[in-house]
C-alpha cells in the first residue's frame, strides 16, 4: 500500500531575493536563496505582467530595491 501525503511547502522564516533585469524589449526575473540562483525566467516587458505574477506568488512580503547603470 503506498503513503500518498501531501506536504505542505512552507517558506516561514527564508529569505528570498528577487532581481529584475530591465531592458526595453525584455525583462528578466531572478529568484535567489541562500546565495543559490533558484530560478530565472523571462517576463513580459509591462508593469501589468509583472503585477500579476507578483500576485500569483506565494511569498507575501519582501523589499525591493533598483540599480541604474550604463546600458552594456
């Protein structure tokens, strides 16, 4: 007989850092923890598409933060 429970993820008490790389025609997101690149994926380039992912997220409470630089 199998053992099918489910666990709950729970992110309490981890420390998450999100970075954005803006770029007129593409913008990409960046989630790190604990110094590791967890994920990295691009987003619609509009304030709207990145509103509605930011809903979708299960963390809830964060600081955010910009650089300005030349542009490479």
């Amino acid at each position: 007989m199998h053992n099918n429970k489910i666990k709950e993820i729970s992110f309490k008490d981890q420390h998450f850092h999100v970075g954005i790389d803006v770029h007129k025609k593409r913008w990409v997101l960046a989630i790190r923890e604990g110094g590791l690149m967890l994920k990295s994926f691009p987003v619609n380039p509009s304030p709207e598409a990145l509103k509605e992912l930011c809903g979708k997220s299960p963390l809830r409470r964060g600081l955010s933060s910009f650089l300005i630089g030349q542009p490479s």
